[in-house]
C-alpha cells in the first residue's frame, strides 16, 4: 500500500465540511473588511523566498521543499502567504492602483518540520495582506480582521503585541542585545550562536531552555524605539481600544520571519499544545522595497487552518450541523426507482438537496441508509403508489405521512 506523506492530511468528506466552514466564515470576515481574494501560484523561484522572507529564517534555511525542475530552475512550494502576494504586488502593477490595496488569500503551504500537533508538512493559511498604508489605524484595522475570524469561530486565544521598530531602532537595539548576550554565548545552543551576528534578535524566540533562562533578562526593543517608531505603537494601542480588541504588549514577540518591521502580532492559545500560536503576522514596510519594487508599506497576518480546526475541536466549539438531503426518494423496484430518479431530476433542478438509491437495497435498507443520510423526509414509491401517480412522504421528525401526487413533489418539497 502507498502511504501518505509525513506530515501531510486527507480531509475526508466527513470532515470537509468543518474546513468549509472556518474558511467561509473567512471569506464573510473578508467581504466585511473589503478586502479582495487574491490567487498567486503555489510555487515560486526560490529566490524569492530567499530574498523576501531571509536568510537567517528557520523557515528559509531549514524548511524549504525546494527542487530543480526539467527546465533546471531552482523552484519551492511556498512556506508561506506573504512573499508570493508581494511578487505578484510588484510584477502586475498593482501600486498605480488606489491604496490601500487590501486581499486575502486561502492556501496550502509547505515547511519540512517534525510534524506533531499542530505542526504539519504541508498545512494552509488564511492570510490577509494590505498594501499602501504606513498608519496605525491600518495596523489596527488588519488586526480586528484576526480577532474577529477568530471570535466569530467561538474562539478564546490571547492577542500579544510588540513593536520591533524600523532599521534605526533596531540597529542600536541589537548591539545592546549583543552586549548582554556576549558573555553567555558559549552556553548558548549552535543556532542561537550563528543568530548572534546574522539576526540576535531571533535569539529571543528560542525554545531551548538554556537560552530561555539567558534571554529572561535580555534588554528589550521597546526600550529603543526612535520616536515614530514609538509613537506609531502607541497609535495602534489606541486604536485596539476604540475597537475594543483586548490585548497584551510582550517584549519576546519578534517573529520568524525578516521582513517585519514596527507592529508584530501574534493570537496565542494554551489549549492546542505546544504550537499554540493559530496566528500571526505584522507590519513590513521594507519587503516590496527589498524584493525590487517600490518603497509600499504594507501590512498582514496568516492564521493556520489547522490550528483554528484543532482548537474548535479541543475546546468543544461545536460546528454548525451539516446539512442533510431534504427528501429521500426510495423506490421498491426498477421501474418505482426509475420514477424516483426523475423526480429526482425534478427536485435538484429546482434546488432541492435529494438522493435516490444507487445500490438496489430493499425499501426496508433504503429507509435505514436515508436515516443514515438523516434526511428530513423519505418519499416511497412502490408498485401502488407508481400506479396511483403519487408517493407516500413520512416526514422523519414526527413520522406522520402524506400522499404526494408525483407532479406537486417540487412545490410539496420547496415548502
Ligand atoms: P507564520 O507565523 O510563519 O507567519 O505562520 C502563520 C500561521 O501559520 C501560524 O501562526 C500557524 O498557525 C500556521 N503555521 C505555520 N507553520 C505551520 C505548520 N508547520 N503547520 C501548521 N500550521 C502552521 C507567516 O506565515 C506570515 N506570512 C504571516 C504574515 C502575513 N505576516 C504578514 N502577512
């Protein structure tokens, strides 16, 4: 037998139905805020990736699925949303158009990762991405649009910001870190070491505990904020208060990936285990800049689908039920279930959920597969009823039955 890959996942039709619902609620949010669905390809050249989400990345260094393909370019599945809408930002025009330019996009993404909860090979995103505006306001406005997903999924999970400045203040903030962290670098673990001149920052994020206990005492950004940089954090606080969005200012959020800059933001919850993070993202005013377009701000978030899902399941948020056929029409014999397939016919041309039996089963095994189904009505025609002209409805609720003449089976069923 052939497996499945590690750390990817069917979704079978079972279950389909949960996916359709967080990524509808998605696209609602999505018409809400007027942000626009935006469809880039699920790969790119791997320089952009290189280029636009860094170097110094985990996700870059570590993570890519890339491949050479016949045509001998170097290509990658995307390991994330943001790079991909930029490229595409850049190459179709799109700053000559009105600003800010505001998108959303639902996508598969690939990181090679050692799969666990939460943690998957190929997993997909829900991201929002809005170009042109350097305000506050705008950063707050892209947030509401997180905290509002996830509170219509009946969701709990903690908001934590930080701004991690411009390149001014982020230049003076990572020689005091290199400072503080020079003496204790030989007990630092081999990453955080070759992090300390490439990125320091990113030391603050790791998990190993040694570096944890080291990091505890760390300077930290908002410390070295310039004066813009600071005052544009505090616009963004007091924007989330007008919109009433609770949150917590945490110092240790810096984030994966190198293209943020100033706000970074990250929706936290205890209950998925330890990749509790459902969604994150941030301001990045310098990526279009560095990936060869013009100077754009532009800010955005990606949630992980599966996260949100885990999270639903974990906290026992139920799903809405899904919808069941309306009528099930069983038919005793050939010519009983001949009718009952143009009635059939009938009803799905005038939107009428139906099924008939596929199987040939007896009417006492169809009426157990239409339970099964849990449709609302079953309509029987039997060797009478199909010379009566008619077919006896029981409603699956209450039981009761009523005899509906073939021809008034669209108006009977559209009630
Ligand atoms: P990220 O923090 O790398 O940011 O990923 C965003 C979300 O994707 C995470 O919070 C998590 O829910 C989900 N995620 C990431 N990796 C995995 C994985 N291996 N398995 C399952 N879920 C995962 C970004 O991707 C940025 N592009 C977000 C952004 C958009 N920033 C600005 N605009």
């Amino acid at each position: 037998m052939i497996h499945i890959p590690k750390g990817t996942k069917d979704v079978l039709p079972a279950e389909s139905y949960k996916w359709q619902y967080i990524e509808g609620k998605a696209r609602q949010i999505s018409k809400i805020y007027n942000l626009k669905e935006i469809r880039t390809p699920t790969f790119e050249h791997t320089e952009l990736f290189q280029r636009g989400v860094g170097e110094t990345t985990d996700v870059v260094n570590k993570e890519m699925y890339t491949f050479r393909d016949k045509g001998d370019r170097s290509i990658t599945l995307k390991p994330e949303g943001t790079a991909g809408v930029a490229r595409s930002f850049i190459e179709n025009g799109l700053s000559s158009a009105p600003m800010p330019l505001k998108t959303f996009y639902i996508i598969p993404a690939f990181r090679y990762e050692r799969p666990q909860a939460g943690r998957l090979r190929e997993f997909h995103q829900f991201g929002v991405e809005v170009y042109g505006s350097a305000t506050p306001d705008t950063d707050a406005e892209v947030i509401a649009v997180a905290n509002d997903l996830i509170a219509s999924l009946g969701l709990k999970a903690k908001l934590y910001i930080n701004s991690i400045g411009c390149a001014c203040c982020r230049k003076k903030y990572n020689q005091a870190l290199q400072e503080y962290l020079r003496p204790n670098l030989d007990k630092m673990c081999a990453d955080c070491q070759s992090r300390f001149d490439k990125n320091p920052m990113r030391i603050l994020d790791c998990k190993v505990p040694e570096c944890k206990q080291i990091n505890q005492n760390a300077p930290t950004i908002i410390e070295y904020l310039c004066e813009d940089c600071q005052a544009h954090f505090l616009a963004v606080q007091n924007y989330l208060k007008i919109a009433g969005i609770d949150y917590a200012v945490n110092p240790n959020i810096v984030r994966g990936l190198d293209y943020y800059t100033r706000t970074v933001f990250e929706f936290v919850s205890e209950q998925i285990g330890s990749q509790g993070t459902v969604l994150g993202g941030g301001r990045y005013d310098g990526l279009i800049e560095q990936i060869g377009g013009p100077s754009t701000p532009a800010v955005g978030f990606a949630a992980g689908l599966e996260r949100l899902l885990l999270l639903m399941e974990n906290t026992g948020v139920a799903f809405p039920e899904e919808p069941a056929p309306t009528v099930y029409l069983a038919g005793m014999d050939d010519a009983c279930r001949q009718k009952a397939f143009e009635i059939a016919v009938a009803l799905r041309k005038a939107g009428i959920p139906c099924e008939v039996d596929h199987m040939n089963r007896s009417i006492k095994a169809q009426f157990k597969y239409a339970d099964k189904l849990q449709a609302g009505y079953v309509a029987v025609i039997g060797g009478n009823e199909l010379a009566q002209g008619v077919m006896n409805v029981k409603n699956m609720s209450d039981s009761t039955q009523e005899s509906v003449p073939f021809e008034q089976a669209t108006a009977y069923f559209s009630r």
